[in-house]
C-alpha cells in the first residue's frame, strides 16, 4: 500500500463527503415543492405531464404507483429492443452497424432498463450513435429515476400517517429526471470533455501506424453517455474496456471525479431520508452503515491486490512498490491508474452496483475478486444505485428492528411505525430473491454443458466466473469476470431473467411495506422503544448485512474464491 492510494481514497471521502449535505438538502427541496421555484424546468415538467395526460397534483395507491412503475419499465424494453434491432435503418450510424442478435438484444434491453447494464457486446463495435444516444443513455436516465421514485415512495411511507397514498409515480420520474440527473449530468459531461472524453456525431478516424498500415479509432458522444452511466449506478460503456479506456477515463482527476460521480446520489439520498421523516440523525445511521460495510469491503481488496499475485511471490518475482514500477498485483490494470485507484473504483463500482470498471475484474487476486463478489452478494445495500441503496438498506433497517423486538419482548417500532409481520415478510421476501435468483441460475448453468462451456479457466476460478455474472446480473450491477464467454443464447436469456427477478421482484415487495407503513399511525416512543439513531443501530444494521450475507452466500464462496485461494489453484 502506497502513499498515494491513501490519498486518492482520502480525497474521494472528502469530495463526497462535502456534497452529501448540500445536495441532499437540494433533493429534499424539490421533492417537498421547491422545484416550483425554479420556472426553465418547471415548464417543461408542465408539458410532459399535460402531453401524458398526468394530473401532478394526484396521488396514487401503492398498488397504482407498482403498476406505473412497471408498465414504464416495460414500455422501456420495448423500446430500446427495436431500436438495436432497427439499427441499421435508422439514422447517425456513421459505422454501418447492423442489427444485434434477438437474443442479445432482449438481454440488452432489460439489462439497461433494470439499471443493470450488462453488456455481452462491444459498445464501438456493435451499437449506432444514436442507439447509444436514445437508446442506451436515456435509459441510464430512466433507470435511475425508477429507484429515486420507489425509494421516495418507501420514505413516505414512514413520513406520512393514516394516509391511503405514496405520491404519484409519473411525477416522481419526470422530477428526479428534470431537477437532479439532468443538471448534474451536464455538469458531468462538460467536466470530462475538458479532462479529453470525446464528444462528437463524428464517424472513427484513421490513425497511420509505424508500419504503413491505417487504424480506425473509435469515437462517439461519449463523455454525455459516461456522466450519466455512473452517475445513474448504470454503468454501462460505450467502449468494450469501459473506464478503463482513455476515451471514457483519460486522466487520474477524470477517475476521481468519475468515482465521486457513482456514489453521489446514493449517498445524499441517506440526507434526503433523514430530512424527511424529521431527523437528520435517522440518515447518518444509515449512511454510517454504508460507509462501514464499504471500509471492510475496500481494505481487503487494496491489501489483497497490493499484496501482489502469490504465484509471482513464490517464484520470487519482485512485486513491491518502487521508482520503476506500480507494485503489486498489476495484471490487467491501467499502469495510469495503479493499484490503488483500481482497486478504489473497483470497490466503489460493485458496492454502489454500478458496474463501471477501470480494470480487468477477472485478473484480480482470488481474494480480490471475491470481495467484489461480496459486495455485490450484499443486496446493493453499500451505497447502492440512486434510490435502490436507500431502499435496500431500510429492509435490513426493518429487520434489524424486528431482532432488537425480538430480543426484549416488544413489538419492534421504526421511526414511530410498529413494524409487523406483513412489513417483515415483504421485507424477507425481497432480501432472499437475490441471493435465490442467484444460487438457483448458477446451479442450473454449472450442471448444464451450455454452462460449463462459457468459463475460459477450469476449476475454482471457472466457477468464479459463473458465480460473478449471475451475481451481477441479479444485483444489477453488469461488471463482469471477462473470462466468461456470455453472449450465446443460454447465458444472454438466463442473464435476462436474473436482472429481471433481482429489479422487480425486489422493488414490488418494497411498495407493498411502503402501502402497509403510510397507513399507519404513529405511535409515541416509549422507554422500551429502540433508538435507531444512533450508534447501538448502525451496528445492528451492519451485523444483520453480514450474517444474512454469509448465511446465504459463504458456501458459495467457498466453492469459488475461497477455493482458489487455499488451494493454491493458478489462473496462468
């Protein structure tokens, strides 16, 4: 370990840390009926609610809003599967790109449209601009948004009492698009042209090489396609190499400010919460568990890809740090990055489940890889994609309340809400669909020859990487063990399903708690209520992540990361 990966990693706390209040508080504003105030959006909001027929000022039922949420979702993967099947009759295809594969353009289209993006093609050799443009950038938009409303819909589910409704869907999309993704993602894009990001509807270029022959190098809109990626916890690359490309991450303030960029929203959506059920206290507690699971998840991933390749260490290769080279586990990272600021986006990409990589996941040491693997297993709950953190983390909130009632004998109240069998069931039901979606997939692709035959290593590290794609998929995250041969029928549609079951089966129980919770009165505390304030419940929080996590994951694991590790099992 380096001094400058303590800096990279103290500086992206910093930045992020000074943005968590401001931009919550902003957040809450415009949800609460600021966004009146600001007259250039607030027309448009005007038109596309009256063009789609939207009464702003009604609310919807729980059941109502699922069905708005589903039925846009829907709509989404329709479209966004014609245009990549259309491409090549539609406009701004400068390469002659044809059409994508049924297949791969079913999973495409639900991988964006869940917030996923898994991408079993090579964005700058298989998509048109425009199907980057209005197909895959919009749903970064959209994707994001659909987690801001169902997160926003949980909060007021504690915020309001004997209340029927949880605000209305259409709106809640139209206004986390219009006043907090559209602005910072301008901003983000203007930031990364300045650091060299491409944008341009120019078509490649030719390069001469040194010996005679012409290269075509790639370009695009890219930098207002890489501030919405990450920003929306989407992720998804308009080149193969992702944010490992210098077009998408040319320099180390780009990177920096790319990982602050991923965990923003998520982040300042703690702040929204506290300020919305009245107590600011309420979204440290949940921000501090983030922050904690996130720590465990970082030390070990920069100790163990610092530490270096234990093969090169018994042969008595020289992997420490020094004036000619990075140090460390350097196979498949960026020398401009190093060690640190790779394993640091790493970990920032599978906690937040955005997916964006700088480095080759799969060359990571064993137990490397497996905590990116454990961070994503963890339900998306570190941080999180914009809204699905929150919401992830309020589940593991309501069953931490429901052990602490458990416990002593009480009926377990949160934030003034008696937490009862209903909202624990709903609560259970969508913490295990990950987890099951995952070990069922994995099994079924592990006994199947169409299976085993994607893998590129045998052994522990083949199974790694089946376990890693339909954990990302189902926590929809989209990085990805590059060793796995994903884009063949079997895995694009098994793939399809995962993303499919870890977004919606996840976010329908989710408005099911929410429906039950603003129904409810208040009740007063009491001297035997739990304080879910303070410090007592972060770690409760925290020990329930990590015990549910090992429960339903660690053999798992053990067949995988674990196995490689111990066993000694090389990957070369």
């Amino acid at each position: 370990m380096t001094q400058f990966g303590f800096v990279g990693i103290f500086l992206l706390i910093v930045l992020v840390g000074l943005t968590i209040r401001p931009l919550g508080g902003y957040m809450a504003w415009i949800f609460a009926g600021g966004h009146e105030r600001i007259w250039v959006l607030r027309l448009c909001e005007r038109g596309l609610l009256r063009l789609s027929g939207v009464d702003p000022k009604s609310e919807q039922t729980w059941l109502d809003y699922a069905g708005a949420i589903v039925m846009f979702n829907l709509v989404g993967v329709a479209l966004l599967f014609a245009i990549v099947r259309l491409q090549d009759l539609l406009p701004y295809n400068p390469q002659h790109f044809g059409p994508m594969a049924p297949d791969l353009a079913v999973n495409t289209a639900v991988s964006f449209v869940t917030n996923a993006s898994w991408q079993s093609y090579s964005g700058e050799t298989t998509l048109s601009y425009l199907s980057q443009m209005i197909g895959i950038t919009v749903q970064s938009f959209l994707s994001a948004a659909t987690g801001m409303a169902v997160a926003l819909a949980m909060v007021r589910g504690f915020a309001r009492q004997n209340a029927a409704s949880l605000g209305n869907a259409w709106v809640d999309l139209t206004r986390a698009t219009l006043y907090v993704l559209l602005p910072i993602s301008v901003l983000g894009a203007l930031f990364l042209a300045w650091q060299g990001v491409p944008q341009t509807l120019g078509g490649p270029v030719g390069a001469a090489a040194l010996d005679g022959a012409t290269q075509m190098i790639a370009r695009g809109p890219v930098a207002s396609q890489e501030a919405v990626k990450l920003m929306s916890g989407d992720g998804g690359g308009f080149f193969n190499a992702n944010s490992a490309h210098p077009f998408e991450n040319p320099t180390a303030l780009a990177n920096l400010f790319e990982m602050a960029l991923i965990v923003l929203i998520g982040a300042a959506l703690t702040n929204v919460f506290g300020r919305m059920v009245g107590d600011e206290r309420q979204g440290w507690v949940l921000l501090g568990a983030m922050m904690a699971l996130f720590a465990l998840g970082l030390g070990v991933v920069y100790w163990a890809e610092a530490s270096g390749n234990p093969h090169f260490a018994a042969l008595g290769v020289d992997q420490a740090a020094g004036p000619l080279q990075a140090g460390g586990n350097m196979e498949g990272k960026e020398v401009r990055f190093g060690v640190a600021g790779s394993a640091l986006f790493a970990n920032v990409a599978t906690a937040t489940s955005d997916g964006a990589v700088n480095a080759m996941h799969d060359s990571f040491t064993a137990l490397g890889g497996g905590m990116l693997l454990a961070n994503m297993m963890m339900d998306e709950v570190i941080i999180g994609a914009p809204g699905s953190g929150l919401f992830g983390m309020l589940l593991y909130a309501i069953v931490s309340v429901f052990i602490a009632g458990l416990m002593v004998g009480r009926t377990p109240e949160y934030l003034g809400k008696k937490i009862q069998a209903d909202e624990v069931k709903m609560a259970v039901l969508a913490l295990l669909v990950v987890p099951a979606t995952v070990l069922l997939l994995n099994a079924v692709a592990a006994s199947l020859p169409e299976g085993r035959a994607g893998p590129l290593n045998a052994g522990p590290h083949g199974f790694s990487e089946l376990l890693y794609a339909y954990t990302s998929a189902a926590a929809t995250n989209g990085s990805a063990f590059a060793g796995l041969s994903a884009n063949t029928p079997f895995f694009n549609l098994t793939l399809t399903v995962a993303m499919l079951c870890g977004r919606f089966l996840v976010i329908l129980p989710v408005l099911a708690i929410a429906g039950s919770l603003v129904a409810k009165h208040k009740v007063p505390a009491s001297a035997g209520t739990l304080p879910t304030n303070g410090t007592q419940f972060l770690f409760l929080i925290v020990g329930a992540v990590l015990i549910l996590g090992a429960l339903t994951f660690l053999p798992a694991l053990a067949l995988g990361p674990l196995a490689e590790h111990f066993s000694g099992a090389s990957l070369y």
